[in-house]
C-alpha cells in the first residue's frame, strides 16, 4: 500500500469514526424542552394510519456516504415521517420526492424509502437537518436552531470531501451560511439571497439553493422533477469540477 492510500485510508476511518460520534451524540440529545415535549407526544399519540407502529421519536442522525462530495441540508424531521421512522426524509412525501430523484441521477440505490431498514445506500452525498427533532409546525425557535448549529458545523468538519452543499428551501440556506462563517468561511457581503437554482461560492464551498421539496411545494408546481433533477446535476457538475464556480 503506498503512503498515500494509507493517508487516504486512514482520513476516511476518521470521518466515519466522527460522524459516528456526532450521530451517538445526537439520538440522546434533550437540549430544547419544547421540542422534546413535542416530538414524544407525537409519538406516544401518534397518527390513525400509523396507530399500530412504534415512533422513533427522538431527533435524527444524519444519513449518507462518509466520503460524499456534496451535503444536502435540509430543515428538521417531518413529525410522522423521519420522526417515525428514524431517518431523515424517510416515510414521507418529501423523501419520496427526493429518493426518487438521488436515484435517478445515480447517487442512491434504491428510488424510494418507507423504513430505515430498507437498505437504501447513497453515494457521494451526505443528508443532513439544521434542525434535528421535529418542530411544532415545522417552526423551531431560534434558540433551538442554535442548540443545534454545532452538529451541522462538527460534520461539515468530518466531511473533508465535500464541496458542494446543496440547501433545500430557505431555512436550511440560512442555515449553511452561519455553518460556514463559523467554519471560517464567510460567504460574500451583501448576505446572497436564496432562490431556486441559486449559487454562491463561500470560501471552498460552493452553496447551492433549491425549492424544498415538500408537498406545498410538489404539488402546486412550484418545485417540479425536472426542476429539482436539474439542480441536483448542477450540484453533480460542481463536484466533479471541484466546485469551481463564481463568487
């Protein structure tokens, strides 16, 4: 083996190693009373179409490959979907739209996901939540987004091979500037804006904007296949070209 395989191999059991570490740490974590509150009571009472399952309902791990070139970032867990299930975007509309998607341009196996043990794998990306319990409303406190900034920022540091972070909707665009200013990587002054297909370059990183893709979204046209296929590609295009991109 030469010396830089070796290097390689071992930065990579160091990633793992660390995002496992982050991951322990977030599954047991009870830092913001509201959103514990809720997310159990969610899970204790439920919803009637899923009355016989056993909620995960606690905040949720992120979820990819170690060595992922681009960082998806989205808002928090869908109350009867990730927080049911126990894995971001599983279980609910938005995932499916989103599975559908990764496996179409060849960054998951499978097209669609119900259940966190249904062997999905994906390739050069990572998933992650600015927020990790779900919110009441879909809403946290500004207090709770930053109880949970510093997971975001630890993985983005594990994450030594990402270069592209794809933000869905504009929460989790917002979300991606503070993680990088704190990282050391400011973005450009005035704060750029976050629309559908937008693009900024911070420090190494290129960010990339896209419409959530939620119901409210999907279904009114808003957010369409191609659409999201198309930004998606772009994020692909940016990472094979090592995120070279204008500021």
């Amino acid at each position: 083996m030469s010396a830089r395989s070796a290097t390689a191999d071992v930065d990579a059991r160091r990633r793992r190693e660390g995002l496992a570490e982050v991951a322990a740490e977030v599954v047991v974590c009870r830092r913001c009373p509201r959103l514990v509150e809720w997310r159990e009571r969610v899970a204790r009472e439920k919803v009637a179409r899923y009355r016989d399952e056993t909620y995960w309902g606690r905040p949720l791990p992120s979820f990819g490959d170690p060595d992922a070139r681009i960082l998806i970032v989205g808002l928090a867990p869908a109350a009867h979907g990730g927080n049911r299930t126990g894995r971001i975007f599983t279980g609910d509309a938005s995932g499916d739209f989103l599975w559908a998607t990764l496996h179409e341009v060849g960054l998951a196996n499978r097209a669609a996901s119900r259940r966190a043990d249904d062997g999905l794998e994906l390739t050069d990306v990572f998933i992650a939540a600015a927020v990790r319990c779900s919110p009441p409303a879909n809403k946290p406190s500004p207090e709770e987004r930053d109880n949970c900034g510093p997971y975001l920022v630890r993985e983005v540091a594990l994450l030594t091979r990402v270069r592209v972070l794809l933000a869905l909707g504009q929460y989790a665009w917002d979300a991606a500037l503070r993680t990088l200013a704190i990282r050391g990587q400011p973005g450009p002054v005035p704060r750029p804006r976050f629309g559908h297909g937008a693009e900024t370059r911070v420090g190494r990183y290129v960010l990339v904007g896209s419409y959530h893709p939620s119901q409210q979204n999907t279904f009114t046209g808003k957010l369409t296949k191609p659409m999201f296929e198309a930004v998606i590609r772009r994020a692909q295009t940016l990472a094979d070209a090592g995120a070279h991109a204008p500021a």
